[in-house]
C-alpha cells in the first residue's frame, strides 16, 4: 500500500491553493510573480485553455493569444480522438466500454477547465452507468472542477 504522504495531490487542487495564494492580500512576503509564473506555467503544461481564459480575466493577466490557439488546438484534437474512441465503443464493443469512453471524455473535459461541457459529458456517463460508487466518483470529479473554477 502506498504512503499516503508520497501521493500527488490533484494539480487542480494545487493550482486552486496557489490562485488563493496570489489573490491573498493577507498573507506578506508572498512573491506575487512567482506565484503567476507557476500557475501559467500548469496552465501551460495541462493545456487548460478554458481555465486560461477565465483566470486571466479574473485577475487581470495579459491571455497571450499564441498560448490560447496552441492549447486550444491541442484540446480540439484530443477531443475528436476521444470521439473516435466512444464512436468506436458504440459500433463495436460492449456497454462498458462506452462508459469508459464517455468517462475518459468527461474527465479530459474537467482536466481542461471546461466545467459547463464536463458536467454535460459526466451526466451522459452517469447515465450509462449503474454502479453508486462509479456515481459518487463523477460527483466529487464535478465538485473539484467546480472548486478550481472559483
């Protein structure tokens, strides 16, 4: 069994303690820069493009359009692979591995940032799938989308 002190934290999770962090006024000897360039830096490397969007506009950041078309592109390609694969799950495989096709997309979704379409794709899953913890798993998926989102 795993240490459960060596096992990652959710980066949403991370990103939502550090854009509390950079929002603080309460907290002194906080490298305010520091703290934009690590989040940029997961934005970046997550390829968060709807989280993107709304952080910078929350807090007033500069959205560099070059980083915005590359993430989006990226995220438009991986959600037609995704397609492929439900698609492929419909015409050629069982119920579970729709489900498990829908799950993926729904969880790419979240990833992104993109709660509006990962709730849309988590209560399409949810209604392919009949067990309550699988239910209970979306549930808290949504709720740390919603989390990272604030």
């Amino acid at each position: 069994m795993a240490d459960p002190e060596s096992e990652k934290q959710d980066f949403r999770l991370e990103l939502a303690q550090q854009v509390f962090l950079y929002r603080s006024t309460d907290i002194a000897g906080l490298d305010k820069a520091q703290l934009q360039e690590q989040i940029l830096q997961t934005i970046f490397s997550k390829g968060l493009a709807p989280y993107y969007e709304h952080i910078c506009g929350e807090l007033g950041w500069e959205l560099q359009q070059s980083k915005l078309q590359e993430m989006q592109v990226s995220n438009a390609k991986q959600l037609e692979d995704l397609a492929a694969k439900i698609k492929d799950a419909e015409e050629n495989l069982g119920e579970t591995e729709v489900r498990d096709a829908l799950h993926a997309r729904a969880t790419f979704l979240g990833d992104t940032g993109d709660c509006e379409a990962a709730a849309a794709a988590y209560k399409e899953t949810e209604d392919k799938t009949a067990s309550g913890a699988s239910k209970a798993d979306m549930v808290f998926a949504q709720i740390r989308c919603a989390q990272t989102a604030r």
